[in-house]
C-alpha cells in the first residue's frame, strides 16, 4: 500500500480529548505523526516525543493565533490541521436561547474559521498542506429540534469547501467528514434508556429522520479513519469533498 506521507511530519488536532478527537490523535500517531493535541482540558494526555498536548479555546481567535505560532516555532512546519472541536445542543428554534445559538456557532462554526485561517496564513507560505473539518451529515439534511446545531455545522461545511477552493491554487487541500450518529458521550447523552441504539437504527418517521442502512452505529475510528485518508497523500487529488460517515443514513454520498 502507498505510504500515507504523514511520519514525521507535524499534525494539530482541535477537539483532541473528545472520542471522535481521540481517534483520530492516536490514529496520526500510528501512521507516525507528530500530534499537538488541543482542548479546553487536555489533562488525560501524556506528554511524549511525538504527542504535544496544548491547551485551547477554539472560540478564541487570538488564542488560535498563538498556539499555532507556538507550533511552529517550537516543534515544526504544521503539514495538516484537523478541526473536531463541537457541541450539541437540541430544542425547538421557538424554544431555543439566544446564548445557545451564540454558543453553538462560536464553537461549531467560528472554531473552525479561526482554525483554518490560522493555518491557511501559515501553509500559504509553503505552498502545501491539508486541512479536514469534522462536520455532521446534519449539515445535509433537516433534522427535527437540531436547528442550530445542523445550522452551524452547514456553516462550517461551506466555509470550508471555499477556504478549500482559495487555497487550491497553492497546492493546500480542504475536505469535510461528515459523520452520522457515532458511539461517543455526545451521542449516547441523547439517549433515554439502553434502548437508545436501537432507535437510532431504526429511525424516527414521527420526526422525519432515517434509520441506518448499514444497521449499525459509526464508531469513532470509523470517522478517524476517513480523516486519516484524506489528510494524507492517499487522497492527494482530493479536495472540497464532503466524505459522509454515516452508514447510509442520509441516502447520500
């Protein structure tokens, strides 16, 4: 198999303590990456050779800004940049609190753009790079009391496929993963009882939502695995995509 081009080279994760962040860290770890793990907390990290936990705000700019200067001129060249860092909240719009909203797009959609403008400024420079954008397969398709989480993540999707189409031109690649329901805490937080798996499955016509295809829920290395592809030079030719994760759920690929 063609190597992934990742060894040795430096790779930042945002969102790195959650379970979707934490596969995809130790999947770049075992292609032989360099890690700066980033999150609000990131205390159940190791410090090694090769894992640099660091932490941050994504909803802070400056603080952006600061960590990815701090990369570079400490550990290295930032080769690729993957955005995890997301909340989920859920309501009907005509229930839902200005703050929640607020909060939702400063984390799930201004997270992302200080993220990849903070790269974009640095790879630019090199003519070289990928970033990928974990968004949500809610971003494609209505989902009933998920408003502003669906909002934010379709925000986040299209900044991302057109930071993708600026960046082309100096040899950087932009892609999405769009993962649908995945064995994480956010996931499983939803859940009334042990039943919750299978409902989810089985989907919901009292509220317009598909079941799974596959019949089976997405784990967090399924969603890290695609990450991994196409942040490496197996998906050298690969650019703007919006890659869904989900099993068949939203009948799209």
């Amino acid at each position: 198999m063609r190597a992934s081009g990742l060894a040795d080279r430096f790779v930042v994760v945002t969102g790195a303590a959650g379970g979707i962040g934490r596969a995809v860290v130790e999947s770049f770890l075992d292609e032989g990456a360099h890690v700066v793990a980033t999150d609000l907390d990131v205390g159940t990290f190791r410090p090694s050779d090769v894992l640099h936990p660091l932490a941050l705000d994504v909803t802070d700019a400056g603080a952006v800004e600061a960590v990815i200067d701090t990369v570079e001129a400490t550990l290295g060249p930032i080769h690729a940049g993957v955005s995890v860092a997301g909340m989920l909240a859920t309501g009907l719009v005509s229930e839902t609190r200005d703050e929640d909203w607020h909060r939702m797009f400063a984390v799930n959609t201004h997270g992302v753009f200080h993220f990849g403008r903070a790269l974009a400024r640095r790879m630019v420079k090199r003519r070289g790079g990928s970033i990928v954008v974990v968004s949500s397969n809610a971003a494609g398709v209505p989902r009933h009391a998920m408003a502003a989480y669906a909002s934010s993540k379709a925000a986040a999707t299209m900044f991302t496929r057109c930071l993708g189409l600026e960046l082309a031109g100096h040899g950087i690649r932009c892609n999405v993963v769009a993962p649908g329901s995945t064995l994480t805490p956010m996931q499983t937080g939803m859940w009334a009882d042990e039943r919750g798996a299978a409902a989810v499955i089985a989907g919901s016509p009292a509220t317009f939502k598909a079941g799974i295809p596959l019949g089976k829920l997405a784990t967090s290395q399924d969603v890290a695995d695609a990450v991994v592809f196409l942040a490496s030079d197996r998906a050298a030719h690969i650019t703007m995509t919006d890659l869904y994760v989900d099993g068949g759920a939203t009948l799209r690929g």
